[in-house]
C-alpha cells in the first residue's frame, strides 16, 4: 500500500483547502487593469494589450478563487504536514532502513538528509511530517522497472 493510501486513511489528517486571499487580490488587480486598458482611447494597440494582459490574469485569479490548492493538516496541532522525497542508491538500503528506523521523527529527517545522494534512482523514501516532528510518515520504495514499489 502507498504511503498517499496510508496518509488518506488516517482519522488525524484532513485535506484542507488553502484560503484563496492571494487568488482574489489578483482578481481585484486584473479588473483595475482592465479598467485602466479602457482610460487609453488615444491609444488602442496600448488599451487592447492592456485588455488581454488583464483577462489572462483574471483567469489566473479565477482559478485559484474557484479551485483553491488543498493541503494537508494534522488535526490535533493543526500543522501543515509538507511532503519530502529523497532519492539513493540501492546499495545504500541498510543506511537508509536504518535512518527510517529512528523513532525520534526529528532525529530520522537529520539522519536522511546526511546521506549522500550521489544521483541514484534505485530507492526512493518519501516523507511526509510537520515541522514540529509531531506527525511523520515515512515509505521507503525500491525502483523496479517503470514504477516504485513499497518495501
């Protein structure tokens, strides 16, 4: 089972829809563009550039008012939960089981981020944690042809 699976089933973890605040002040600034593409009659290639520049950042605007990013948060602390993948060689499995194996969530991240990531492929860890260290999930995944597979 994937870790995203894992994540999602989990009763202390919810999907919460980021406040779209940036999204409406670019829709408030494309329509005072507009606006001020129709205050140059004098100028038409300046108005209707002005126009189509304001348009394509309305619909930037629009689409994260009405489709807002999603992230997860850890309900009990209420803290971001961000995702983290790091990528080694497989014959670095052992160095990477035992950093996984930690149980001081803190401690694991420093472990990790302390091997050498020399480009390979073969295994991939995938994390997921607070900033806090009060929730941590990790997977390490081995690389098999086109896919990575839970180990």
């Amino acid at each position: 089972m994937h870790i995203e699976d894992i994540i999602k089933s989990d009763s202390l973890v919810s999907e919460i829809k980021d406040k779209p605040l940036v999204s409406t002040f670019i829709l408030v600034a494309a329509v005072a563009l507009g606006y001020l593409s129709v205050t140059f009659p004098e100028n038409e290639n300046l108005g209707f550039g002005m126009m189509v520049l304001s348009v394509i950042i309305a619909l930037m605007g629009l689409k994260g008012v009405v489709w807002p990013k999603k992230h997860l948060e850890f309900k009990p602390t209420k803290e971001k939960i961000s995702r983290k993948e790091y990528y080694f060689d497989t014959n670095q499995v052992t160095a990477v089981q035992k950093c996984i194996a930690v149980d001081n969530p803190i401690h694991r991240m420093e472990m990790l981020d302390s091997l050498p990531q020399n480009g390979g492929t073969g295994l991939r860890v995938i994390v997921y944690a607070t900033k806090s260290g009060s929730y941590m999930k990790s997977q390490l995944q081995k690389y098999i042809p086109y896919e990575y597979i839970p180990m």
